[in-house]
C-alpha cells in the first residue's frame, strides 16, 4: 500500500509509541503513522524489568548513562524528567509504585503498560502499521520509505527503531541502522550491553543455579573498570543476575582480557573474615571441610571455594591453620572467573552504540544534515545502567523528539 504522512515513525516500541503519542496530542490534525516490522506492537517493552516494567528511577543522573558523550541526554531529561513521565503514564491509566529508587506501574505489569500505550494511540487517532519492515529510506526534504509491500512519503521522519538487542523475535534487526551508516551517518560501534557473561565453566557449573548478593567487579590488568553489589546467578555457561548485567557492559566493547571478582562478604575486610573463619574452624574442628560452611553460606557454594582454595573436602578442619583461614577468606572476597565472552545481543536488555549523537541536535534531536528527520532511543549512541534508565531514555528522547518534529511542521 501507499502511505502520506505528515509524521511518520520507524518502530512501535517505548520510544515510537510515546513519539507517537506526543505528536498527535500536540496536534491532532497531523496524520501520524507508526511502521512496525512485527505483527504487534511493543514486544521488547513486554520483557522489559522480568515482565513487570521498571518504567523509570527517581535518580536521573547522568553518571547512569553511557555513551561517547553524555552530556547529549541532559537537555531532553531537563524537559521531559521523572515529573513529565509519571504525568504522562498517569494521562493513560498507568500508576506508579517505587521500590527504592526503581519505579513500576501499579499493576507489575510491563504488558498493561503496552494496552495502554496502545488504547491511547487508538483513542486519539494513531495510525499503526505492522508487518512493515521498512527495507530502504530516501533521505531529502522529504523521506520515502519503502518495505516489500508498502510505500511511505514523509513530510518529517521519527525514528524509533532500536538496534540489535532481544534479536528479531522482538523486533531488533539493525537494519534501519545500516541504512542509516550506508547513508554516511558518523555511527559508534555496536555491541550488547546488559548482558550475561561467558567465563571458564570449571566452578561455575558446580554452582549452577545459586544466587547469592555480592560486590560484583570488572577487572582489568590490575584495574576495575566498573563494580556493582546486588544479586548474582551461577549458571552453566558463566554469569548473569543484576549485578553481572551492571557492569558487563565495557567486557562487549573491546577485545581486552576480563575477569569478574566476586565478593561475597562485601560488609566485612579480609582480616575481620580471616578471623571469623579461625574462630569458626575451632568451634567446628571435628566437622570435614565438606560441612564447613553449613549453616554460614549455601553448602555447595562454601565446598566450591574450598576447592577453588585448593583443599581436599574429606579433610578435617583441624588441619585449618593461620594461612589457611586467609587464604579462605581471600578467596571469599575475590572469587574470580576470567570472562570469555557474552550471551549476544539475543540475551541483551540493550545495545551500546549506534548512530552519533554528533550527527543530532541535542535541544530537538533533529539530524544535522537534514531538516525533518529525527531520532530517539536506543538506535542513539546512548544507553544507560538497569534500574529503568534505558525506558528513561525512550521516553525523554522521543518527546522530544515528537514535540521538535510537529514545531518543525
């Protein structure tokens, strides 16, 4: 079919919705489109915060956002911070609750977010299409779009359109962003973000399963590149939970060698724990370092460190001497795993990279080179920690984004 639209919109996720949103609110007269490649909108939002939607964060800084520069996010989150957003999700039935600083809708529902995104781009007049993967863009005063069945001429473009993580199943194929880099657009090398980590099985495996809360920290040579404390998994193939996705980010960007130091009694110094251990060991002298850690930490966690240590589980704990209790209590504080890879964008919550914010204006998010075409999310090179400052972003990003495309009409 053939479309004209006065605004149209790559991409029915977070941002492309809101986009969507904003502008037929600031203008009803305006004919508004969203083009989705899938059969429905808003499937990665659905995933997002375990299914219950970390919406936003009541800290919005930008110290929790990363990208070449920064500094591109402050205008927009000036605008459209955590007052606007709670206003406008308030505006279509969406109420707020907080645990600490993450907030969720009422309901701990990421799929009651999307009914009523979607019951608003109905009510006010949105046009949706979907199965509309759009497979080359014109660029000019105008922008034609075309897919394998449709044709779409824009008087301006928003585009909406993420990169690669979640992988096609949701809707992330990268391709508007090779259309966009085959275009000339100055792009920052794409890469998962969020993401589990592959390390050397030989423990984790043992391990697979057991979640314990730990200072999870990035290592570099001698340096630690990021640190987070909150919950970790074991799994088969390496590490995940909340604390590994916070600071797996910098191991995807580059092709250094990685190790992940857990400790697992991050309230304590290693000579405090070495005592602790030596004063357990003399209570527990008749036990086999087998049962050492039951009733302290998860059995089979307390036999792998005691492995990784180097002793034979069969020993008694009497054989536990001075260096032996600071050995156990070094391993304790930096369990250590060398990563080796990523799960891959398919695992991902979000992409770092993309298109240059070089490339926009950061006060309307309009491209430098041509007037009309705009872009918000996560297609960006910006992107931020968990916690829901990534939504943050979509949201901020393409109000404004939508409130500069109808000034711009």
């Amino acid at each position: 079919m053939n479309y004209t639209a006065d605004i149209a919109i790559i991409g029915g996720g977070a941002s492309g919705l809101v986009a969507a949103i904003t502008a037929k609110r600031l203008n009803p007269n305006l004919s508004v489109y969203i083009f989705e490649a899938l059969d429905r909108v808003g499937k990665k939002l659905i995933t997002t915060g375990n299914g219950r939607c970390n919406i936003t964060n009541l800290n919005l800084n930008l110290e929790r956002f990363h990208g070449e520069d920064v500094s591109f996010c402050r205008y927009a989150f000036e605008r459209f911070g955590y007052s606007e957003v709670k206003d406008f999700f308030y505006g279509i039935g969406v109420d707020f609750i907080n645990e600490g600083d993450k907030v969720y809708p009422s309901s701990l529902q990421a799929a009651s977010v999307v009914d009523a995104l979607r019951f608003e781009c109905d009510r006010i007049g949105v046009n949706t299409v979907l199965n509309c993967k759009i497979e080359d863009i014109s660029f000019g005063d105008s922008f034609f779009l075309r897919s394998s069945e449709d044709s779409i001429l824009a008087k301006t473009l928003i585009v909406c359109s993420g990169l690669l993580s979640g992988g096609d199943k949701i809707g992330s194929f990268g391709n508007i962003f090779r259309l966009f880099k085959n275009e000339g657009f100055k792009t920052v090398r794409v890469s998962p973000s969020l993401v589990q980590l592959k390390t050397e099985t030989d423990f984790v495996k043992q391990l697979k399963g057991i979640k314990v809360d730990a200072k999870a920290s990035l290592v570099c040579g001698n340096k630690v590149v990021a640190e987070y404390t909150d919950e970790v998994l074991f799994c088969d193939y390496g590490l995940s939970g909340p604390a590994i996705l916070q600071i797996s980010r910098q191991s995807a960007r580059d092709e250094k060698e990685y190790t992940v130091s857990l400790d697992l009694y991050p309230d304590i110094d290693k000579t405090e724990l070495a005592s602790k251990i030596k004063d357990r060991a003399k209570l527990l002298q008749n036990r086999n370092l087998e049962e050492f850690f039951v009733g302290s930490i998860n059995k089979r966690l307390g036999q792998v460190v005691l492995k990784y240590c180097g002793y034979k589980l069969s020993d008694s704990v009497s054989v536990l001497r001075d260096a032996d209790f600071t050995k156990i209590a070094t391993a304790l504080k930096s369990f250590e795993f060398k990563v080796l890879s990523n799960t891959g964008f398919l695992n991902s919550q979000v992409s770092s990279g993309g298109i240059s914010t070089d490339e926009f204006d950061p006060k309307t998010l309009m491209s430098r080179r041509y007037r009309g075409l705009f872009a918000a999310g996560e297609i960006l090179d910006i992107d931020g920690d968990c916690g829901g400052f990534n939504l943050s972003w979509a949201w901020a990003s393409a109000c404004l984004a939508a409130e500069s495309a109808v000034k711009s009409l």
